[in-house]
C-alpha cells in the first residue's frame, strides 16, 4: 500500500505510488527550498540542500469523486522573512504522479511553468510590492 506520508510532519515517504505536489522555491538572497506534500497533509522539506531542516508549512487536502484539492500554508519566516518591495522569488510547482515500478513509465508529472524538476531558469518570477 502506498505511504501517503500520514500526515507525519518530519519528512514521510511522499515519494511512492500515488500523486503528490513538489514546488521549489528561492528567495532574493538565492536560498533554495524544496517541499514535497502528500494528499495526506505530509511534508517533506529541504533548505539549501539539507534535508535536516523542517518547516512549519502546512498542507490540508480536500477530495471529491474526481480529484482532489490541496491547500499549502507557506509561512514567510521559513524562507528568509518576508519579501521587501521590490523582491523577486522563484516557484516552481509541480504535481507527480509516481506510478507502479513495473510499468514502462514510472512517473508522470505536470508543472507551472514547466514540468522543471530544479531547472531554475524556469521557473516563475513573483514581484513583491
């Protein structure tokens, strides 16, 4: 059965079978975050790299018979404090699909602005005023 990380706050398994959202974000100063969030409200964070820092972000989930929502509560103080006018941060947002090892594909994902995976000279520029 596929871990949808259970709601466990301190890095759960998001990576298996099932959907999940992952976003990259850089703050001004060029600091580097990658979160994974589970439809369970599971969070799997990194910070430049280490993957021993945790977040406060919080992920709730809403489903239906064709779908599902996510909500994600980025709190500024994680990345760097908030934004100065002018500011400029990177996003990406991707939604995976991990899918079974033994089929041909084994992964499906959709991004904005791209499906990127890291590549920053993609990603979405948010202005702050």
């Amino acid at each position: 059965a596929f871990d949808r990380g259970s709601g466990k706050k301190d890095d759960p398994n998001v990576w298996g079978l099932g959907a999940y959202i992952e976003m990259f974000i850089e703050n001004a100063v060029g600091d580097r975050y990658q979160l994974a969030v589970s439809p369970a409200g599971g969070v799997w964070d990194k910070r430049n790299g280490d993957i021993k820092w945790n977040s406060s972000v919080k992920a709730a989930t809403e489903t239906s018979e064709d779908g599902w929502t996510m909500k994600i509560e980025l709190p500024f103080a994680d990345f760097g404090g908030v934004p100065k006018p002018g500011d400029g941060w990177k996003l990406m947002v991707i939604r995976n699909v991990a899918i079974d090892p033994g089929a041909e594909v084994k992964h499906s994902s959709c991004g904005w602005p791209v499906d990127a995976h890291g590549d920053w000279g993609s990603a979405a520029v948010l202005k702050f005023r």
